[in-house]
C-alpha cells in the first residue's frame, strides 16, 4: 500500500536533525485579501496546519547547517501566490548572506490561478535570488515530489546544482489535466514521471523521502565538508619500461583492466553520482560524481570505458554530460578531476548532427580556462580527440601503459600503409606511450604498474597520486605537511 504525501513538517521532521529547525517565516496579513479569497486561504491554513504553501528555515543535517525550503501540498495544492513567493526569495536571500546551502522539496501545481500574473511574475524574482546564491558559490539541492509542474518546475524545481525526484512523482511543465482540457486529447502516458525524467538525464536520480537524509547527507559531505588528511600509501619508484607502446595498448584494452569505476570503488568515498545533462540528455559512456579521493573532495567526471562499445561509443551527448560537470565544479569552487580512458568517441551522422567536434572544441575551451584546480588522469586508452576533450587539466597523471594519440594505431597504420598489419610500428613512430608523454611535458607524473598490478591496486595508486595533486594545487606542499 502506497504511503500518503508526505506533509511538510513531516519531511522537515524526516530530514533534519531532532529540535534543530528554526523557522523563518514572518506571519502573513490576509486582511486585505479579497472576501471569498480570504475565506479560501483560512479553509486551507485549518486544512494543512500551516499558514501558506511554503515553509523555509535553517537546520541542521547530521550536523551541517542548511537552509531549507519546503512545499505544503495540503495548502492550495501548493500553488506559489506572492506571500509565499516573496517568502521563497526572502529565505534563500538569507541563505547566501550566511553562506548556507539550500535544499527546496516542491509539492505544487505551480502558480496560484487566484492571484494570476502577479504572483506569476514572482517566480523570476525566485530564480534572481537562486542565481546569486549560486554565484555565491552556494549549493542548491532539489527534492521534486508528487506533483511538481507549472511554474515551480519551470523555476525553483529546475535550478539545483543536484535534482531528484520522489517514486512515481508526477513532473511536467503543463499539468495533465491542463493539457486534456486544451487539446482534447490526453497527454502522453509515462512521460511526465521521475522514472522517465531521470532515464532521459533531466533528473539526477529518484530517490524515496526516506532516502533523502543520507543523499542530503552525501551531497553536503562533498560540497560542504573540508579536505581530510591523505590515508593511501604513495606508490614510489619508476616506471619498469619492461613493455613496448604496442604491448602497453594491448594491456589498456584488456576487460580486466582498472576504469573509472574501480577508482571510485576502491579509491573514493562518500560518491553520489549524477546522472545526464539535466537538460534532456544522457550517455552512459560517461560517468559524472561528486566524491572525496583519498579525503580531498572534487566533482569527477570520467570515460567509462565498461560502457563503451562499438554500438554503444562515446557520442555528443557524453561531452555535454564532462560539460555539465566542469560548469558544475567552476561554479561551485570545486576541484575538477577528468578520466582518459576512450577507444575514440563516436564516428556517425548522428555523432556529427549531434556536434561531436563542436563539443570535444567546448571541452577543451571550458577545461583550459577553468579557474578551480583541476587535475586530469590518463588511465588507459586515449584515443582521439575524444581524450583530449578531458585532457588539458592543469596537472596531468597517467599511468605507465596509458597512452595517447590522434587515432588507433590501426587507424594511423591505414592512412600511412594502407592497412592495418602496422599498427604496432605506428604506435612507436607517433610516440603515444607515457614516457614520451612525459618527456614532452604533456605528463607530469607516471603512475608505475609493477607485474603483479591487480585493478584493485592500481586503482588505490592512481587516486593517492591524483589526490597528491589536489593538494597540491589547492593548498601547496607546506601547508599539507604543516598540517
């Protein structure tokens, strides 16, 4: 049996930490209100047991302050009129002048009809405030639960740095109802859902109310939380140089071979992965996270070479996804770490309708002028220009059978041979393996892979040596051992 909406100080009381909401709420004059208006809002206060739609404060998270803006369904469907707008902008006002986070949970068929264009209006000045939050540097965390549409989704609902939606929530722009009654026909099954919305990379993730406590908790301990000292031991001493360039790609191309996923397996903690562009779009191929390596908290964003197949390769939309998390780390001042480990991205019309140079050139230009610390990782196949997109970190590692080229090997053999039989002698000839990387000054620092390497092992040696240059970056060699 379905659980019944969850009621505002239920969520409140669900989410916070016990005795520690305060609120912010300023009581509401409705005498002015026209009569049978006024009779409405006191039916729906004696209705909801809360004197507007909205309810805002600050409390604590397992320990973490957050300002906190929660929708009452109960009241007027939880529709936005300009009391509880002006509310909303006057909480998250506060919330940036004391350097709080924000976590909003909408319940709402949006504008408030009785109020019309007035309180219409109102959600622009909503959206101003949100903006210069997140300028600030701010975080803004969104819980979208059932129904969240109309003008609450098309402002605060779809503006947080993460978004997620309750089960089986119903989100859409124009209500269904709405929608019939104009058209004549009913709208689409299944597509205004959280299910739909997260499967099409407009939403995070769906995430129940009861799961929400441990996501704030998760989010915050990355986005919040300061840097903890290193745990992992530094792999010392050389690369073995005991493999040609050749035999080092046959290594990288080997399904037990470490990925992105295995650094944050055996590397990482407290991760919450996000998921899709949050514009529509979603390409497996590329994993985005906020995470802690070795203590150093970072947005992650990878090629997940797991995903990655000939029907399955890395497209336009995977690009736009490393985007999404680059304007993400910049915005939120947060370290930026990139994943190389690509057989090359995506040869099609779709790919080049889709803008796949057009994106790999945005890459490269919103990495290159990124003002946070951003460290980039070779990890194992760096093929094309869909490796270089996530290469030009201010600090690039790589480990000792990663390599990078403008083609495959087998691709160079062709062009210059006419077929393939030469792929080992082009590997050596273009000078794709790390040490000669390094030797450029392309690689900063060679991650060695002893004989005995297991994924596991090697993913523990690439995080300690990525996490190093975090700190490095973020607060230089001295104050690290002073510390």
């Amino acid at each position: 049996m379905a659980r019944r909406p969850w009621t505002a100080h239920e969520l409140l009381d669900l989410v916070l930490d016990s005795g520690s909401f305060e609120s912010w709420d300023e009581p509401i004059d409705i005498s002015g209100q026209p009569e049978d208006y006024r009779r409405q809002l006191e039916a729906a206060a004696a209705r909801a047991g809360t004197d507007e739609s909205v309810l805002t404060g600050r409390g604590l998270v397992r320990g973490r302050p957050v300002a906190v803006v929660v929708n009452e369904f109960r009241f007027l469907a939880g529709s936005i009129g300009r009391a509880a707008a002006q509310r909303i902008t006057a909480a998250v006002r506060r919330a940036t002048a004391e350097g709080l986070p924000v976590l909003a949970s909408t319940a709402s068929g949006g504008t408030r009809m009785q109020e019309g264009t007035p309180a219409f209006i109102e959600m622009v000045e909503i959206s101003r405030a949100l903006m210069a939050h997140r300028a600030a540097r701010l975080p803004y965390l969104v819980h979208l639960r059932h129904p969240t549409t109309g003008g609450v989704y098309a402002s605060w609902g779809s503006l947080g740095h993460v978004t997620v939606a309750e089960p089986g929530a119903l989100v859409g722009f124009l209500g269904p109802k709405v929608y019939e009654a104009l058209n004549g026909v009913p709208f689409p099954a299944g597509v205004q859902t959280a299910e739909n919305l997260a499967a099409k990379g407009v939403l995070d993730a769906v995430v129940a109310a009861e799961d929400l406590p441990m996501l704030v908790d998760r989010a915050l301990g990355v986005l919040v939380d300061g840097p903890t000292l290193p745990r992992l031991d530094h792999r010392a001493g050389e690369p073995s140089r005991h493999l040609s360039a050749w035999e080092s790609i046959e290594v990288t191309r080997r399904p037990d071979r470490a990925g992105v996923r295995e650094l944050l397996r055996y590397g990482a903690t407290g991760t919450l992965r996000l998921r899709g562009t949050d514009e529509g779009e979603r390409d497996s191929t590329m994993l985005v996270a906020l995470t802690r390596l070795d203590g150093q908290p970072c947005v992650l964003v990878g090629q997940d070479r797991a995903r990655q197949s000939p029907t399955s390769p890395m497209g336009p939309g995977a690009l736009r996804e490393a985007r999404r998390a680059m304007r993400l780390a910049e915005e939120l001042g947060m370290p930026l770490v990139t994943v190389i480990d690509t057989p090359g991205a995506e040869l099609s019309a779709h790919a080049e309708e889709g803008a796949i140079a057009g994106e790999i050139a945005r890459c490269i230009a919103t990495l290159t002028t990124m003002t946070v610390p951003t460290v980039s990782v070779v990890l194992g196949q760096g093929c094309g220009g869909g490796a270089l997109a996530l290469l030009p970190a201010r600090e690039v590692i790589a480990a000792e059978h990663a390599w990078l080229s403008p083609l495959p090997p087998e691709g160079a053999s062709a062009i210059v041979h006419g077929d393939v039989s030469h792929a080992a002698e082009m590997a050596e000839l273009q000078q794709v393996g790390v040490l000669d990387l390094a030797a450029r000054g392309i690689v900063s620092r060679i991650v060695p892979e002893p004989a005995d390497d297991t994924p596991a092992s090697l993913a523990l040696a690439v995080v300690a040596e990525c996490a190093a240059a975090l700190r490095r970056q973020t607060h230089g060699e001295a104050h690290v051992l002073a510390s």
